[in-house]
C-alpha cells in the first residue's frame, strides 16, 4: 500500500497570458499535505501569478488547480494567504486592521488576540502600519492569514525585508505548522532563505520551471569544491578520476575545482602523480549562486506598449545572484 502524502496543492498544465506575453507556461506541480514548499525564482519570474490563481485571485488562461485534496477546487476556510503588498492601511493599527478582517470572515476578537500572541506582535498591535518595521508588518499579515485557523498557507515573498532573527523566527514557525500537520507554499527571491524549511523547491525562471525537486538532490547537483593550483592540472584530474573523484572541472585560470574530494585525498593524488600543488582553496557554493545558474535569461525581454498613445517600457536589467 502506498505511504505516498495526499495532495494540498496540485497544479496541472498552467499557464497564464496577457495578450501575447505569457506570464507562466505549462507549470505543473504538487504539494503533499504537511510539508513546506518553495517556489523560487528572480522577480517577473511568474511567482507570484502562480499564488494568486492558487487563491483564486486570477483566472488561469489553460491549466487546472486544486487546493485541499482531490476533487476540491478551494474548500472555504482552508487556506490563508499573504501577498507581497501587505494589505495594512498605514493609518491603522494592526489590532484594528484583524478586527476589521474577522469581522469579515466571522471569527470572534478573542482569536484576533490569540493571533497576535501567535506571531509575537504584542505591544506593536496597537501601533500604526505606516510605523511599524518591516518584520512587524510581516507579523501582522501573517497573523491575518491566520485567522481562520487554517492549515494551507499560501505566502508571497514572506521572507522579504525580514534580517537575522526577524528571518530565522518565521522559517521556526513556519516549519512549527507543519509539523502540527499544517502546508505552506511561499515564494521567494531567495534560495538561501527557504532552504532552512522547504522540503521541496519549485525554481521558476521566465514562466516556467527549471527545477523541480528537493533541497538535498539541488545540493548533489551543485556540489561545494576545493579549487585547486596545480603544475599539471590535467595529470592531477586523471590520478583523481583513477581513485573515483570524477568531478574535477579546469577552469579559465588553469585552476583545477574538485567536488567530493576532501584537501587531504587531493594532497595524497597529487603526489602519486608527482605534481606540484601551490594552493588548495575550498569555493564553498552559495545556494542563490545555484539559484542564478538555474534562472539565467534565455530569451530577450520584450518591449511592450500595451495601450495607444503609451510609451514602450524599457526596463533596467537587474543584477541576481552571486556570479560564479
């Protein structure tokens, strides 16, 4: 009998255009019940379009979703959603703007308190949004998402803005839901900073994805190295393959990079080849390096005018990721 996890979020075929740009094409993933996923990617990547039909907030043009399991569309009451715009009037206090919103949904002010208390807002609840940090917002549109008690969150870009503890308290309490049985789907423009709770990545570049799969198979595809200066690089990369290191790539400066090999195997390859070694440096790989290998543009961005009498948007490339 299969052990295999039910769905919470399945999405098949998916694909979103704007007259002749497509926002995302052919997108399909699943989200097992009780685990934390991660789409991730550049921004204009199609994150954020991907959320927004998952909550019902845009049509898809082809393609089909369900959220909750099999055979529901989007069960009332089962999913809470964050989107990047936080949604807080900047002339309301946090307290208030949860009270407005359970009003809306029918829940009592006795879980408005509660929620607050859950994301750690305490004091700052009665602080106006427009004062309030980065982090706090986050809290308070955290805390909204929560109020009906729900156990699918759907987060765009919760990560953003957030620094050192502000960081590390929503990956604790994120990866806390799941393991109360909760899932959470959320975005990021990161990898570093999901990688601490995703079970599984959803990396999207230009619409569509590019990798689909769990943290610790990315890591084995983009192993760290040992670079390595050496008098005959291609003699000490053969003694290496010949002992089972076959991950050995020269480099432009003649530097020869070693995967899996520690310093100590290298040291004993070179001298059974009787090559010089001059330096033996460790190039540890950052994981928004692989995310910007993984989202290189592939295509030349357009050039639109979508309305007469507007003037075409040239927009300014922006740089991601850590060159290599």
């Amino acid at each position: 009998m299969s052990t295999a996890k039910p769905p919470a979020f399945a999405v098949r075929d998916l694909s979103k255009r704007y007259d002749l740009v497509a926002a995302i094409e052919n997108v399909s993933f699943t989200v097992p019940l009780g685990t934390a996923a991660a789409l991730v990617g550049p921004p204009g990547a199609g994150k954020t379009t991907i959320l927004r039909i998952l909550l019902g907030l845009l049509a898809p043009t082809t393609g089909s979703v369900e959220v909750g399991g099999s055979g529901s569309v989007r069960p009332t009451g089962a999913v809470g959603g964050m989107l990047d715009s936080r949604g807080l009037h900047p002339l309301r206090s946090a307290r208030d703007h949860l009270r407005v919103y359970a009003a809306a949904i029918g829940v009592t002010d006795e879980r408005v308190e509660q929620v607050i208390d859950l994301v750690g807002l305490g004091d700052a609840a009665d602080v106006r949004a427009a004062a309030l940090s980065t982090g706090q917002q986050t809290q308070a549109a955290l805390a909204t998402a929560l109020l009906g008690d729900p156990p699918l969150l759907v987060l765009d870009e919760p990560m953003a803005g957030l620094v050192g503890a502000e960081r590390v308290w929503l990956q604790e309490f994120l990866r806390g839901h799941t393991h109360r049985g909760g899932t959470v789907l959320l975005s990021s423009e990161s990898l570093a900073a999901v990688i601490p709770i995703a079970d599984s990545l959803i990396v999207v570049s230009e619409g569509s994805i590019t990798y689909q799969g769990t943290p610790a198979k990315l890591r084995r595809s983009h192993p760290d190295r040992l670079v390595v200066a050496a008098s005959t690089p291609i003699a000490l990369a053969t003694t290496l393959a010949a002992n089972g290191f076959t991950d050995a790539v020269i480099r432009p400066d003649g530097r020869l990079a070693v995967a899996e090999a520690t310093a100590g195997q290298i040291h004993d390859a070179a001298r059974a080849a009787g090559v010089r070694l001059d330096s033996v440096t460790p190039d540890p790989i950052h994981p928004d390096r692989v995310l910007a290998a993984l989202t290189r543009p592939t295509r030349p961005q357009q050039t639109l005018a979508p309305y007469p009498g507007v003037a075409a948007q040239h927009p300014t490339p922006t740089p991601y990721g850590i060159p290599r």
